[in-house]
C-alpha cells in the first residue's frame, strides 16, 4: 500500500534527519572508501546506543508509574495520569523526587512496595549497567569492567564491551538485550497496569 501524502513527508524528514547525524547508511557507497570501515562502526555506536538509552529511559518511566501508582490513587486502570498532573502535591512528588531519583533506588522501591522477582531485577541492573556505560563514557570499552577483555581486531575496540558475556555491538548482544528489556516490560506492564499493589 502506498504511502499518504503525511507519511511520506514524515519519511523524508527522517530520512533527512538520518543523513544530518550520519546515520544515511544506504549512502555507504557514497562515503570515502578508506573511511566506510569507520563510518558503519560508527552508525552501529549511534543504534546502539540510542536504543540502550531509550530502553533504559522507558524502563525507569515504569518503575516511576509503580511508585506513582502506590503513593498516588488513580480511580482505576484507565484513570490516566491527567488529573493528577493537575495536582501539586503529585508535580512536586514527580520533579523534586522521582526525576531526582536513580534508576537503583527506584528499583529497590518497587521490591520493597512487591518483592520484584530475582531474574527481572538482574534483567534491569543489567540494563542500568550497560547504559552508564554507553551514556557516561564516549569509549566505553575504557571503562575498567571491559579492559580485560580482549577485542577482535576493530577501529574502535567495541568488541570489549560485553552484554552478560556476549559482545554487545553484534547481533547477538543486541538480541540478549532485548531479552532483558522484554523480561523488564512484561513484569513492569503489569506492575503498571496488572493489579494494585495496596492490595499485597
């Protein structure tokens, strides 16, 4: 089916915005050829670690939704969010504490509202681990825990990076971080929308 004339313009403009942060990886003909080994290292550190982070970014939303929900009655499932952002006490709950709070500690709230269970905690630290790497460090396979380990040869050393023992910059690291995000979702969904946990 073809496109209407909305997502064909949506398309172009992220096409755009794919060639402006250099992620045009259907153009790779077109770069340099001594630099196309650079270039695609580079794109994959770019998907990556947008994917990490906005997977990370999400998980810790859930775990913030668990704790809202705790402290904060809505009327039911369906009850959205509206209503209360309309509140002081919630706004002032949400920018001074919550946003303020570390993936970590949100998670231990959560255990201690409903024990979470041992693998969907190791699941998210997991997750929270891989993402300080890749946030805080440009070279994340500098970072001490990766040192030891000995990389293919590469241009940038991401083989070292490890994802509970596989290389997280090939196929396979990515699948078993996403089976970790899956196992993180499934769990958090129905902490978020599931049951009530004032009623454990």
């Amino acid at each position: 089916m073809a496109l209407t004339s909305s997502q064909r313009r949506l398309l172009n403009e992220v096409e755009e915005i794919f060639g402006l942060v250099g992620m045009d990886v259907w153009k790779i003909e077109e770069h340099d050829p001594d630099k196309r080994i650079m270039d695609l290292n580079i794109i994959k550190d770019k998907l990556i670690r947008g994917e990490v982070v906005g997977q990370y970014t999400r998980i810790d939303e859930f775990l913030t939704s668990v704790i809202c929900n705790y402290y904060f009655r809505r009327r039911d499932i369906d009850d959205s969010y509206r209503r209360l952002w309309k509140t002081k006490h919630f706004r002032i709950f949400v920018h001074y504490i919550m946003d303020e709070t570390y993936l970590p500690k949100k998670l231990n709230i959560v255990n201690a509202i409903k024990a979470v269970p041992k693998d969907v905690r190791s699941a998210i630290m997991r997750i929270n681990d891989v993402r300080n790497d890749l946030a805080h460090s440009f070279f994340p396979q500098n970072r001490r825990r990766h040192m030891g380990v000995k990389a293919r040869s590469s241009h940038l050393g991401f083989e070292r990076v490890l994802y509970d023992g596989i290389p997280l910059y090939t196929p396979q690291g990515v699948r078993k971080f996403k089976s970790d995000v899956n196992i993180a979702y499934a769990y958090l969904s129905k902490r978020c929308w599931g049951y009530d946990d004032s009623d454990e």
